[in-house]
C-alpha cells in the first residue's frame, strides 16, 4: 500500500520545465482494451532519416514507449500485418502494399488516419501530411483515446505559418519567454537543439512554415555567413514537414548591396534581389518565401521612389517565382496622423493603401492582413480590407505572442477573440463572406491564402514565458488547419495533453483558460475603445493618456465631455463605409452599433445610455470591477489543482496568477480613476476613488522615505507614493492599525523597476510577517519599466495575518541600484474583500 501510494506520488511531483508542451507523451495506466490495441510494429514507408516518414516513425516509437511502455518495432516492410501502424503518403502505400479504394480525396498535406484495434494506417497526401497524421495519432493515445476511427482531413488553407520577430543580435522584439533561438550576436547560433524542439511543437500543429527573423528586418541576414546558417536551420525543420522563409528588409540593395539606389523599378536593384534570391535558394532550396514589411514605421518601401506597393511586392514575387516562392507582404501600412483633424483615422490606411491595387498582385504575392484595423487591441473589428480585396491572395494575421494583451504574464486564452474575427460575416454583395472564408480563398476564388501567426518563443524552456500560454500557440495551430474548431476542444485538447486526464485539472483549467479574455477585456478597455495601454512605451499596463495628442492614431478622443471615435462616414472618419453596405449601415447607426464596438465607432458622452442600460461611464467601471473580480478567482481555482498538477509547473503558474490578480487591480483602479478624474462622474456604486480597507504609504510615518508624485497619476493609490531619500538610505514607513482584530490578507502595493532588486520587510509590533526582493524582472515575462508607473506597479500578499486594532505596522526598504524600494499602499483585506 505505502509504496504503491509513493510511487503514485512520484509521478506528480516530478517537476516539469515546459520544454515538450503538449508533447509530454506522459505516462498512462494501459488497460485490458489498451493492451489489446498497442501495434507491435511500425512501418515507415520511407526509412531515410530525414523525411518526415521517418520522423512519424520515430514519434510513434517514443510515444509508445513514453505513454505505455510499449515496444514497437521500426521497420520498412510487412505492410500487410494486422498489428502495425504502416505510415506513408498514399502513393508510397499503394507502391508498397497495394491499393486502397476507401481514400477520399485529400488536399495538399491532408491526411487519412485508419484505426482499427491494433491495425493502424496513416496516410498523407505529402510526407508532411502523413506526419500530421502521426502526431494526430500520438495525440489519441495520449488522451487515452482508443476509438476506432477511418477519417480524412485536409487543410483550409496552403499558408499556415508562423512568425519570429527574432533579431539578429538574439534580442526578440515583443518577446516574452528570453533570447533567441536562432540568432545571437549577429549570426545564426551554433546549437540548434532548441530549434529542433520547436520543429517538433509545429509540426504537431501542422505548422508549415516559420519566418525567422523580424519583420523590422536587418539586411545582414543575407551575408554568406548568415545564408550558410540559415541553411542549417532549414536542415533542422525540413524532416518535420517545415519551410524556412525570411523578413527582407527594403533597404538591403543600398544597405548591403552598396548600390545607390533601391528603386523597385531600377535594373540594378532587380538584378541585385534575383542574384541573392538564387544565393538563398542554394542554401534552402525549398525555402518557402520573404514577408516583407514596407513603407511601415520607418521601414523604407517602394513609395520612396513613388513606386506603388504592388510594385514593390512584384519585385520579390519575380525573385521567388522561379523557385516556387512566394512573397507575404503585409498590409501594416500607414502614416502618422495629426489628431485635431476630426476625419483622420489610421484605422482607414490599410483600405486606403490596398484597395486600388486590388488585381496589381503577382500571383505568388499575398496580403497578410492583421485580424483588426488597428494593432493586435483587446477587441476591433474585423478588417475591412478582408472586405475589398477580390483580386489578391490573402492571409490572416494574429499574434500568439501577448504584446497588448497581457505579455503572457496575465492569463489570456486568445481563440475566444480570435473567433470573433474568424467568424465574422462581412456581406460582400450581400451574400455570406465570413472572414475566414475569405483568407481560405474559397470566398473569392484563390488558390494561395491562410494565416501567419506572431509566436517569438525564446530560449526560456517554457517558450512563451510561461506554460498557460501555450494554449495559445497550439490553438493557432488547430485554427490555421480549421478556422471553424472550437475555441473550448481546443483548449481541452491541449488540457489533457499538457496536464493529464484528471477531470477537475480539465474543468479548472478550463473554466479559467475561457474567462480569461473577457476579464483582461474587462479590465483594460471596454466598448471597443482598444487596450488603453501605454502605446508610447512597453504595451503593457495601463496608461490610457498615451493614445491620445500623439500621431500614432490609436486614439479615444476621450475629453471631459465624451470618449471614442467617431468613424461614421456621415460626421466622422469614413471608416464604417469600407464596409460592405449591410455591415456600413449597421455601424453608421448608433443604435445598430454593437455596445462592444461603441466607442470604435461613434464618438458619445460618458453619460450615453448602452443597450445594455448603463451608461458608458458606468459601465467602464462596472466592467474594471467584474473583470478584476474574475482575475481574482484564477489563482483560487488553481491552487485547488495543487497536487494533481507537478511542483514545478504548479507553481510558476501559481506565482504568475498571483502576480495578475495583483495587477488587475492597477488596471482596473488606474482606468476607473483616470476616467472619473476626466468626467467628473461618479461611480454610481461608489467604488471607485473609495478603498476603506487601505493606508496610504505617504500618510504613514515616515522616516528615510519621502512622497513621491508618480506619472501617470493614476498608477498610483493618493496618487502618490513613497521612496527613499536617497538610493542609499534605508526607508521606514510606520502606522498604527485601526481597523478591528481580525484575521486579514495583507497586501502591499508597490512598485518594481528594472535597474535594481531592492528588498522590503514588513512587520507587526515588530514582529516579521513578510519579506520580499523587487526581482520581478527576473521573474515574469512582460517588458519591465524604468519608472514608477502602471508597468513597474505590482502587489504581494500575504495570507491570514491576524491583527490587534492598535497594533503597529512598520514596512522597512532597502533601495538597490536606481530601484528606491518604492510604496505605494497597503490593504488588510478580511476574507472575501477585494478592494
Ligand atoms: C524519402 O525521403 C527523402 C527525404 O525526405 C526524399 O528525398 C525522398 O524523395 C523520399 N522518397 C520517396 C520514395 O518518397
Ligand atoms: C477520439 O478521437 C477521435 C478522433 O480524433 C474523436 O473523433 C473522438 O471524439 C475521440 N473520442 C473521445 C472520447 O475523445
Ligand atoms: C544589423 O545587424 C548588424 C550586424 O549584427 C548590426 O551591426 C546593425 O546594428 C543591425 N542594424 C539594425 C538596424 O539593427
Ligand atoms: C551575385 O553576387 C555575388 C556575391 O555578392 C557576386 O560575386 C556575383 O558577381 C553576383 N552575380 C551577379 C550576376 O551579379
Ligand atoms: C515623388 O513625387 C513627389 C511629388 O510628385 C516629388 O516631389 C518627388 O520628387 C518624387 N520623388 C522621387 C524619388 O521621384
Ligand atoms: C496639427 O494640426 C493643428 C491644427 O492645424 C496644428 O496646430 C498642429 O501644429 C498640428 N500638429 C502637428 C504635430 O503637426
Ligand atoms: C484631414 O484628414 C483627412 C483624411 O485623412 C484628409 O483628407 C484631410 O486633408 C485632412 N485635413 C487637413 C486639414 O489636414
Ligand atoms: C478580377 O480580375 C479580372 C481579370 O483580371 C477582372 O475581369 C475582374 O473584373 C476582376 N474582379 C474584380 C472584382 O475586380
Ligand atoms: C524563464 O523565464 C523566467 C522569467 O521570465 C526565468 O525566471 C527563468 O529563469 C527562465 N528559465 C529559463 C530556463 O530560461
Ligand atoms: C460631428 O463632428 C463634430 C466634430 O467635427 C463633433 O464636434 C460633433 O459632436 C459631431 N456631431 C455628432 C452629431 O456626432
Ligand atoms: C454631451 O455633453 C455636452 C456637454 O455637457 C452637451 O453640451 C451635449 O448636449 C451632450 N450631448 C448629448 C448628445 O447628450
Ligand atoms: C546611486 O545613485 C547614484 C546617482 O543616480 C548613482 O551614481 C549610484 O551608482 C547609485 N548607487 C548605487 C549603489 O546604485
């Protein structure tokens, strides 16, 4: 009994890293009907080691092994055994072992998955195919899954790819989980193991391509030295089925090329790119194609030489084109814009630059269009250029990586956000054009067209910056392959295969994983007015005065009067007649205008009355409220996971859901003081400005600490905090408690910048109750700040202090480097407060 129960105990707490993701293959209990349906053998019916046959094989082997102990055999021949899992493409299978009339069509890497006891059949229509089938096997057996099944599937789309924003000095630009994996100090890193590791991750997604290196791209990618290198990574992913392709830079005939000129046009710049395109091609000879970024903040394009942008994507169209190339060229196009003109609407540009070059395209060319207007927000509406291309390829673009949402230090399941995107019905001529059926190229007719997803994972073993994110990437996957899955069977997929088949881990995960996203909406920015983030600095906390008076364009137009933009075509921006006429006349309304999508379209008072009822002032606070509510709620539900899930990962989750029950609340208290400082209107619900259960840190009593007026103010509680006198000088802040004795959550608001890891003690008559160092740099993933502001502004807690009305409280700082051990407020919190 005793051992078996610590054997039992063995397998939770051994620690996890992250580095497999959901491609664990953990160890399952095999029962009677299990042990009758394990295949004996598998035959790879192509056995050279770097096609993606051999590497299903060899999959299927390992998880095998992995899952059920189970030894299967390799080998090349026997097809015809009633115990093996034979693994081809369909012509090899019909080579080798005959033919097959139950095969139904397949599309380019489709694949039939054949399951029937221990009679297994995997076919793809390409190697890559049949590897996808693999993996979709694997993924059965992981989960327990021992159906009999005969199905076919297929792809919605050709382009299902993702994007690094790698540069070549191994920085990420908005990346969250550490440094590169393929690029370091200029040229392509040595070790290519990780590479390897991600290979295998999306090919198990039916990845088919990843573009390595930013789209701010630098020309020194196509040196000989680096080409040669990008040779190796393209070794690397090739037996998982995986292109590499590259993010060009504009520039490279001047920058690189010392020619003087980078004319689309000009005979020497044509010349230049055919001669390094075929460089390229000899040390990647399936390389999949460039994504270019042109004419876009401050990358150099075509319009340089007043060249059109169809002209620039030509150019390398003609390049790739001999090859089988093609060119992702992205719709991110706009120029900065002066906001006391009222008609001025960045989210217009991308309509406005493409339109009219509708048909210009080169076959091989495609629009890579982002999922909204804007940039990646909490909420837009879907793109109108979806809506007024009909002649050109295009692909989707969303961004796995959490820059406006979150960083991956807060948990956001993205496909719930994605969704309304995808399945959005944009009309044209009146009849269904759901986006997704636009990007597929079935709407318009198009052979080429899927999506390309912002990923930046890094070095760090949980990819993404931390392992609840992770849905995020492998849900992308499911969606570029079928844009109609299911944003919950998704997610409990990839549940089971990153943490078991408990129930309650399925439902808690779940249930929090499917809340999240309209929590963060909830506590950011509501109606459609966009994140209300920092857009001038790290994209990530609060600072909702930074979109406006800036020529960024991403702007509310909020005034003491009334917030949002007002994008009708009859008073405002013109931007609801991009639409086709049904979607144009439903946003040109106000009262069709969805409550969701209000303040994107229509420029009201706060006082303005919602469908709902509320009014939008109300409602800015009533959502901050429940939607930090929520987050509260996250760390709950998963500490009752504690002991079903493994140490390691069971508390870097834990820590990161603490942290964002923390920071909801700047957000929340940030955007609600923020909005009723500008309006003036108070919360009918007097919440907002009223926290009875805090004390200040600047009415404390202080000695070596001194106020300190924090910018934006309203990241701060008073909105001042403290810091010490000098960064030197050991701060104390002491105050007596009124409130009655009681058992109490402490928490303590203060603030963590990047440039020193001060350390802080709080105590009770004396007594320590709690102690902790400002590293938070080193332990979350989101972009760290040099300033006291809603980024740096954090909170700890610590649980079930019980306290004496009377006693003292003393907090004592200790600053380090330019870090002044700043504070902010403290909060005793009895059970069940939130404040
Ligand atoms: C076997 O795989 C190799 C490497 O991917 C490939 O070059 C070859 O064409 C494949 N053989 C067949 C018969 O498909
Ligand atoms: C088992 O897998 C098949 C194929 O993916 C699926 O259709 C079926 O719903 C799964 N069964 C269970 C119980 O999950
Ligand atoms: C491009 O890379 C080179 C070599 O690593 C570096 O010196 C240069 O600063 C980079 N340029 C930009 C714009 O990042
Ligand atoms: C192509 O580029 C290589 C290397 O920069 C150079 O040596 C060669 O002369 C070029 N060929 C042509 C045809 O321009
Ligand atoms: C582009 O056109 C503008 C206006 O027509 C003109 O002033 C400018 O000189 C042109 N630039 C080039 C590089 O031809
Ligand atoms: C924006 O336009 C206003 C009014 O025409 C002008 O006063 C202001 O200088 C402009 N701002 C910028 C940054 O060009
Ligand atoms: C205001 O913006 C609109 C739309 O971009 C533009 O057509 C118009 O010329 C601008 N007006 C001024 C005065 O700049
Ligand atoms: C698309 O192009 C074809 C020929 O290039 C043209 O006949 C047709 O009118 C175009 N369709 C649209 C919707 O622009
Ligand atoms: C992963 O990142 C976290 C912080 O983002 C850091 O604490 C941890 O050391 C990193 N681990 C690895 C292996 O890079
Ligand atoms: C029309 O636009 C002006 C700004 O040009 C604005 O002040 C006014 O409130 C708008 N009117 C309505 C009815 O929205
Ligand atoms: C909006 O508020 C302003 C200022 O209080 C007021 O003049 C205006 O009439 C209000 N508009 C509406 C539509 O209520
Ligand atoms: C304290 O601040 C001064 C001035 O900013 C700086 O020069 C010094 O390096 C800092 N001291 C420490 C220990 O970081």
């Amino acid at each position: 009994m005793r051992s078996l129960f610590f054997l039992a105990s063995l397998g939770l707490v051994a620690a996890e890293n992250g580095l497999d993701g959901w491609l664990r293959y953990a160890s399952l209990p095999c029962s009677h009907e299990c042990q009758s349906k394990l295949p004996a053998s598998i035959v790879v019916l192509n056995a050279t080691k770097t096609s993606p046959i051999y590497v299903a094989g060899s999959e299927i082997q390992d998880g095998l092994k992995s899952i059920y102990g189970s030894h299967a055999q390799i080998s090349k021949s026997q097809c015809k055994t009633s115990s093996s899992v034979v693994v081809g493409t369909v012509e090899q299978y019909r080579k080798a072992c005959g033919s097959l009339s139950e095969i139904p069509e397949l599309a380019e890497d489709g694949f039939w998955l054949s399951i029937d006891g221990r009679k297994i059949r995997i076919l793809g229509s390409t190697e890559r195919g049949a590897l996808y089938g693999a993996f979709e096997y694997l993924s059965m057996l992981a989960q327990g899954n021992f159906s009999t099944v005969s199905y076919a599937t297929s792809p919605s789309a050709p382009i299902r790819w993702v994007n690094q924003w790698d540069n070549m000095d191994g920085r990420i630009e908005r990346g969250y989980g550490g440094p590169s994996i393929f690029f370091n100090n200029g040229a392509i890193v040595d070790d290519l193991t990780r590479v390897k590791q991600y290979a295998r991750l999306l090919a198990s997604i039916r990845i088919n391509a990843v573009v390595v290196n930013n789209v701010n791209a630098n020309a020194t990618l196509l040196t000989p030295d680096n080409l040669k290198g990008l040779g190796r990574i393209a070794d690397v992913f090739r037996p998982y089925g995986i292109q590499v392709g590259i993010s060009l830079n504009f520039a490279s005939p001047e920058d690189l090329g010392g020619l003087d000129t980078f004319d689309p046009l000009d005979p020497s710049v044509i010349s230049w790119w055919s001669n390094i395109t075929e460089q390229v091609y000899q040390h990647v000879p399936d390389m999949a194609g460039y994504l270019v970024k042109a004419d876009s903040e401050g990358q150099p394009g075509p319009q340089t030489y007043n060249r059109t942008l169809s002209e620039g994507a030509n150019l390398f169209a003609k390049a790739v084109q001999p090859y089988g190339g093609i060119v992702m060229f992205r719709a991110f196009v706009y120029n900065k814009l002066n906001e006391s003109n009222w008609t001025a609407d960045r989210a217009n540009a991308a309509v406005d630059f493409f339109k009219d070059l509708d048909g210009e395209f080169d076959e091989n060319v495609v629009v890579q269009i982002k999922y909204g207007p804007i940039d990646f927000q909490v909420r837009e509406p879907a793109s109108p250029l979806f809506a007024n291309l009909f002649n050109t390829s295009t692909a989707i673009e969303l961004q796995v990586t959490q820059e406006y949402l979150g960083q991956q230090s807060h948990l956001v399941y993205l496909p719930p956000l994605w969704k309304t995107i995808l399945d959005f019905d944009l009309r044209v001529d009146g009849k269904s054009s759901l986006v997704r059926d636009v990007y597929t190229g079935k709407r318009f007719n198009r052979k080429l067209g899927g999506s390309a997803a912002v990923v930046n994972v890094g070095t760090n073993t949980t990819w993404l910056g931390s392992h609840l994110a992770m849905s995020n990437l492998y849900a992308y996957g499911r969606l570029a392959w079928n844009p109609a899955d299911d944003a919950t069977t998704m997610l409990q997929d990839w549940i089971r295969l990153t943490f078991g088949l408990d129930q309650t881990v399925l439902s808690t995960i779940t249930k929090m994983s499917m809340e999240s996203w309209p929590a963060y909406e909830g506590y950011s920015g509501n109606l459609g007015i966009q994140t209300l983030t920092d857009i001038l600095y790290t994209h990530y906390g609060p600072n909702p005065a930074s979109q406006d008076n800036n020529g960024w364009g991403q702007w509310t137009r909020a005034d003491h009067n009334g917030i949002g933009m007002d994008r009708t075509v009859s008073n405002g921006t013109g931007f609801s007649g991009q639409y086709p006429d049904e979607l144009a006349t439903i946003y040109e309304n106000i009262d069709s205008t969805p409550d969701d999508l209000l303040l994107w379209f229509h420029h009201v008072n706060y006082t303005y009355q919602l469908h709902s009822g509320k009014t939008v002032i109300q409602h800015f606070y009533d959502a901050h409220y429940t939607g930090a509510a929520t987050a509260q709620t996250f760390r709950t539900q998963w500490a009752s996971l504690e002991g079903k899930i493994d140490d390691g990962r069971y508390n870097h989750v834990l820590r990161r859901l603490d942290y964002q029950s923390g920071h909801s609340i700047i957000w929340r208290d940030a955007i609600n003081n923020f909005y009723h400082n500008l309006s003036g209107i108070p919360d009918t619900a007097k919440r907002v400005n009223h926290h009875p259960w805090r004390i200040e840190a600047e009415s404390m009593k202080l000695d070596g600490y001194k106020p300190y007026t924090v910018s934006p103010f309203e990241t701060a509680s008073g909105p001042v905090a403290i810091v010490t006198a000098s960064n030197t000088t050991v701060g104390t802040a002491t105050t007596k408690i009124n409130f009655a004795s009681g058992t109490y959550d402490l928490a303590v608001n203060y603030y963590d910048i990047f440039g020193g890891q001060s350390q802080w003690q709080v105590y009770l008559n004396d007594k320590q109750v709690g102690e902790w160092v400002g590293n938070s740099e080193d332990v979350y993933s989101h972009t760290p700040s040099i300033y006291l502001d809603g980024h740096s502004a954090i909170r700890i807690k610590f649980r079930g202090v019980k306290v004496k009305k009377g006693d003292t409280l003393k907090i004592v700082g200790r600053p380090d480097g330019v870090e002044p051990a700043p504070l902010d407020y403290v909060s005793f919190l009895p059970e069940g407060v939130v404040d």
